[in-house]
C-alpha cells in the first residue's frame, strides 16, 4: 500500500496525501565570461568616447569641472576592467593621436598656436618598445612640427619610466633643436635626500611626498635642466647619485585606443592613427 494514499473499507474514505517540501530556486551565480568582460569593455568605451568626443581634446575640459571628473569616473572604470592585463608589451608600439588630455602644456600649445600663425593638427605619442624611444610630437599642418624625443624603460605589466633626451621644432626648410621640457618630478634615494630636499624645497616651494624607498619632490611649469643652473651648483655632488624619474601608467589598451594615467595625475585618451609618424 502506498503511503502517499491510504483508502479505509468503510463508507466514510480519507485520503492522505504527504506534501513534499518545496525545493529552493536554483540562482546560479553568472559566469564571468570573455564575451561578458568584452561586452563591459565595449560599452565602458563607448561611454567614454560619448564623454570626450565634443571636447576639443581637452580645451573644453579646463572650466568645467564636472565635466572633468564625469572624464575621470569612466577613465577609472576603463581602469577596472584593464586591471589584470598586461599593456606594456608590443601592442604598445604605435603611432597614437590624441582624443583628449589633462596635460596643460600639450592643451597651452593647441589652444595658442593662433599666436604664431598656424593651429594645431594632429596631437601624437610615438612608441617604440623594442628601440626604447617614444616621441611626443604636435603637428602645424602643413610643413611644422614640435616634437620631444625620449627613452624609455618598461617598468612592470602597465608602467613605463622615460626621460626626455631632446626637442626638436622643425618648419619646412629649417630646424630648431630644443632643451627637453615637461612636467616631472626629481626622485632621490633615502642618501641623498636629507641635503637636497630643505633646498629643493625652499627653491619651488611645493610639496614633497615620499615612498618606501623614494622621496618625491613634484613641481609645476616647465622643466629645463638649464633652467637650474643654481640648483646644480650647489647641488652637483648630490645629483651624482640622482636620476630624473618620469612615469606613466598604460591602464587600458586594445585595439582601437589606449588610456593612460601619470605620476602627475594627469590623463590622456589616445587612438590607433591611420598612419605611423616618422622624424
């Protein structure tokens, strides 16, 4: 007899049933996918072009500070979703065209370029991984160009280090060579900062962080060695045992665009350019 019915020989018949207990809804937690982090990469992306693509590389930006960090919020997400990738390696190579930037020395030049007769054309960041160079180059269609060489060193997965070496402003028929300039920071191991930092400190009048092995002195304006004569002067032991440090952070790439942060906090949307730029 089973015991999910029971039947009694008798007018009155009862019929039993057990009730089984409900199972729990079956929630699976989703799957990480390629497609599924590819359709989040695509659709950050976007997002981010959305932002940019009326901003005139940045000129637009400067006075609107919403604006800016509505910019930062989704270069962050780019950042998230770059995390674990490696960025620093032959896809690297490449001629890059500015989409937009913080950089105040690249935006000063494209907004007054005017002042000298011309505009601004394409905006460039020439890497070379394997020969170690990488070229920062404005174009003044149709024959100028200013353009700051420098080495590079591939630091880790997503940094690079690079120093300028020199700067070239170059018209159709002539060439002018150049200091390299820039933003920067000087960086010191733990000997030598204790006689240099009270001066570097008096001299630019900025403020000094540090690391766990490196002390950080980040300024503002234009850098030029030749700019500090006094500085060397009275620092010239010391600078021995000194290297100048710049740095930048590739925090996503793909095959269309590249997202960079740098030890300044500045930010730069490159694209692939339809051509490679030659000196």
């Amino acid at each position: 007899m089973s015991l999910a019915a029971l039947t009694l020989s008798s007018p009155l018949t009862v019929s039993t049933t057990t009730k089984q207990k409900p199972r729990p809804p079956h929630n699976p937690k989703p799957k990480v996918t390629c497609s599924s982090l590819t359709t989040q990469s695509q659709s950050a992306k976007q997002h981010l072009l959305n932002l940019i693509s009326d901003q005139e590389r940045g000129l637009k930006t400067q006075n609107d500070t919403d604006k800016r960090d509505s910019i930062i919020k989704a270069i962050d997400a780019m950042a998230v979703l770059g995390r674990n990738t490696v960025t620093t390696g032959d896809s690297l190579s490449a001629t890059w065209r500015l989409l937009w930037t913080t950089e105040k020395e690249q935006l000063f030049i494209i907004e007054k370029a005017y002042l000298f007769g011309t505009q601004a054309g394409d905006v460039l960041q020439v890497i070379d991984v394997d020969n170690k160079t990488l070229n920062n180059v404005i174009t003044f269609p149709p024959d100028g160009v200013f353009f700051v060489r420098s080495s590079i060193e591939i630091a880790s997965s997503q940094r690079v280090n690079f120093k300028f070496t020199s700067a070239v402003l170059r018209g159709k028929n002539w060439e002018f060579p150049l200091p390299p300039f820039g933003q920067g920071c000087l960086a010191f191991d733990n000997k030598v900062h204790s006689s240099l930092m009270p001066f570097l400190k008096l001299q630019f009048d900025k403020n000094m962080f540090n690391t766990d092995s490196e002390y950080f002195l980040v300024f503002d304006g234009n850098f030029l060695w030749i700019q500090f004569p006094v500085l060397f002067e009275k620092a010239e032991k010391c600078f021995s045992d000194c290297k100048i440090l710049y740095r930048f952070e590739t925090v996503y790439l793909d095959d269309e665009i590249r997202v960079v942060k740098d030890i300044r906090d500045d930010y730069l949307v490159v694209e692939r350019a339809p051509y490679n730029w030659k000196e």
